[in-house]
C-alpha cells in the first residue's frame, strides 16, 4: 500500500513534471501530450487534469500556448526548462540520499 501511494503522489499528483518534460522534446497539443504521458511513463493523466495543469503551467510561465487551427499548441519557456532540471535535479538528490 505504502508504495502505491508512493507511485501515485510521484506521478499524476506531480503531473507536471511530466508534461514540461515532453514538452522539453517539441510543442504539442493536449491530446497528445497524454497519449506521449502514456506510452512514455505508463500512466494516462485524466483529461481535466491535463487541461488543468497545462492552464497553470501556462499562467505560471513554464510553457506558452499558441492558437493552431482548432488545437492550442503547448511549448516549454526557458523558465520552464529551469523548473524541469531543478524538478530533476531534486530527484537525483533525493534517490541519493535514500540508498
């Protein structure tokens, strides 16, 4: 039990730190952002919470958005990239520590 908490506080409850990191490859739609989520993490992020966290990633700096037809088009900003290596950077910290 203690480890699937664990799994879900580190994955969609941090959901962010994975769509700055598939942004970190190119810029993308919603849809696809959690289709790559899914493939690349294992895990489907539910589509509100995607939207979600794609908006306050936006209103926070950490990505823009652009209008591309119908689709809204999502790209990480340098301030995002920081945030992604310190997100990363605090990991590798914290799996140090722990073995």
């Amino acid at each position: 039990m203690p480890l699937k908490r664990l799994k879900k506080l580190n994955t969609t409850d941090c959901l962010w730190i994975y769509v700055l990191r598939i942004l970190k490859d190119g810029p993308m739609h919603a849809y696809a952002l959690r289709k790559a989520i899914q493939e690349r993490f294992g895990f489907m992020p539910g589509t509100v919470t995607a939207y979600k966290v794609l908006y306050l990633l936006s209103r926070g700096g950490l990505v823009s958005k652009e209008q591309s037809g119908r689709q809204v088009i999502y790209t990480i900003t340098g301030k995002g990239r920081k945030t992604l290596k310190d997100a990363a950077d605090f990991y590798s910290e914290r799996a140090r520590v722990l073995k």
